[in-house]
C-alpha cells in the first residue's frame, strides 16, 4: 500500500476522486478499518460519546485522545490519521493550541489534528501549521459548542450562518488547512463550499456534493441503535448481531454446551 498523505487528499480532490473516512479509538478497529482501504481515519472526540459514554464530546482529556490515537496508530498501514484536539485543549491561546497539538503528534505518533470553528481559532491554526503540522478544520455543527447551539439540529440553514460558514471555510482554506469537515449543514451549501475550494470537504450529513465522506464507525455499524439521525447509512445490524452471539453465549455457559470435548484441553 501507498500511505495516505495530506497531499495525496489534495490530488485525490483535484483527479476527482471520493475520500473516505471513518472514525477509530482502538488498534483492533483501527486495523480492520485500515486494512478495508479507508483513505482518513479520525481518532474523533466522538470517543467521548462513544466509548466513555458521556453525553457530550467536552470531557474527554487530551490525555485520553492521545491513548486513543497511540492505539490506532499502531494499526494502520496505510490510512491518514487525524487526531481531534479535544475541547479545552485549544481555546485558550494558540501557544495553547500548538503545545496540546505537538503532545499528540510526539506521543500518537498521528499524522494530522483537527479542531473546530472558524476565525475565532485562526491564530492557533496558523501557529500549529508553523510547526509543521497538518490541521484539518469543522465547521457547521461543531459538538464542542453544543451548549452554545442548544440542540444537535442542522445549522447554518439561515442566510447569516450560512454567511458565515463559507466565509470561515475560505479562511480555513486560506490559513492552510489541508482539508475541512462540515457536520450537518444543507447539501447546497455544502456543495457550493466544496465548489469553492481547492482543498477537500469532507462530509458527515452534508450531501453528496462534497470531496469525501465520514461516519462514526460504531454508528455505521449498527452498534449505538438509540442515534438515528438522517445522515446515517447502516452497514450492518450489529446491535441485533452482538446481542444475539451474547445471549447464545450465556446460554451455553448455562448449559454446559461450552466448552466441549475439542474446546479443552
Ligand atoms: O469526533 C468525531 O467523530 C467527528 C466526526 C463526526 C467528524 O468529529
Ligand atoms: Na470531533
């Protein structure tokens, strides 16, 4: 396998061709997602909701995205690994953002970070790229200002937000951001965007008029089945599957049916 780069995304928007992404927090998911030819694996915030069970992405602490990333990096041959700076990690101060940012790319070994919004983190995305770092940006739905937004709906569905939201992305693109991601936002705003510039847009609920794609691995896979936004194909029923291996498995320990004669030693 060729490995992924921040430039390979470039030329694959430029040739045309569909990114795909999808999010892991562990070596073994990390490997399979890796080895199925995912182009960008995103070691998201999203490991707040997903794998600690908070509600919202906030908690999370760089030191945990950092134990995160370190494991995925160790499975992956060939994808992109891009690392979300968590909430708090970066707000601050852009010396704040750079140094939060340097601890995951030392410590992950992760290719890449990505934190939300627009101008208002502008000086953080220009400090973390003078060290030489990758920074991919979110805007639309940013989870981390849930608090702000009051509800998960769609955004920038008003003039001003929708205003805003390109003026931010060009500046994004401007600043030198590799890639952006837009979470929930109309597909005709979404693909004016993606038209607009040269770096790809990857989207998640944002139509198919963008560069890429992204889902939260365990939602793809029908693992969380309370979440089910409109935005979100499943794969598989996994939920059902698991649950049904899970019961046969209790069954058979109260049975004695496991383990039988070849199952010992
Ligand atoms: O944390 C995450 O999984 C994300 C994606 C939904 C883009 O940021
Ligand atoms: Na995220």
């Amino acid at each position: 396998y060729k490995r992924v780069t921040v430039k390979s995304l470039t030329e694959m928007k430029a040739n045309n061709e569909k990114i795909s992404m999808l999010t892991a927090y562990d070596y073994t998911m990390a490997k399979i997602v890796d080895g199925a030819g995912v182009d960008v694996i995103l070691v998201g915030d999203s490991a707040s909701n997903v794998m600690a069970g908070h509600e919202t992405t906030l908690p999370i602490t760089l030191d945990q995205m950092i134990y995160h990333a370190s494991s995925v990096v160790r499975g992956i041959d060939r994808a992109l690994v891009v690392v979300d700076l968590p909430f708090g990690s970066y707000q601050s101060d852009p010396k704040e953002a750079l140094r939060s940012s340097i601890r995951i790319m030392k410590e992950s070994g992760g290719h890449a970070v990505k934190l939300e919004g627009g101008k208002e983190v502008k000086d953080s995305i220009k400090r973390i790229l003078h060290a030489g770092i990758p920074v991919m940006g979110h805007l639309g739905l940013t989870p981390q200002s849930i608090y702000k937004f009051g509800t998960y709906t769609v955004r920038a569905k008003e003039e001003e937000e929708a205003k805003k939201l390109k003026e931010d992305a060009l500046m994004l693109q401007k600043a030198g951001c590799f890639a952006i991601v837009l979470e929930k936002v109309p597909a005709n705003l979404a693909r004016e965007v993606a038209e607009k510039l040269t770096i790809p847009v990857i989207g998640i609920g944002a139509g198919n008029g963008v560069d890429g794609q992204v889902l939260v691995t365990h939602d793809m896979l029908g693992m969380t089945h309370e979440f089910n936004p409109r935005f979100l194909r499943r794969y598989l029923d996994l939920y059902t599957e698991m649950t049904s291996a899970f019961k046969q498995y209790v069954d058979d320990v109260k049975s004695v049916d496991f383990p039988n004669e070849d199952e010992q030693y």
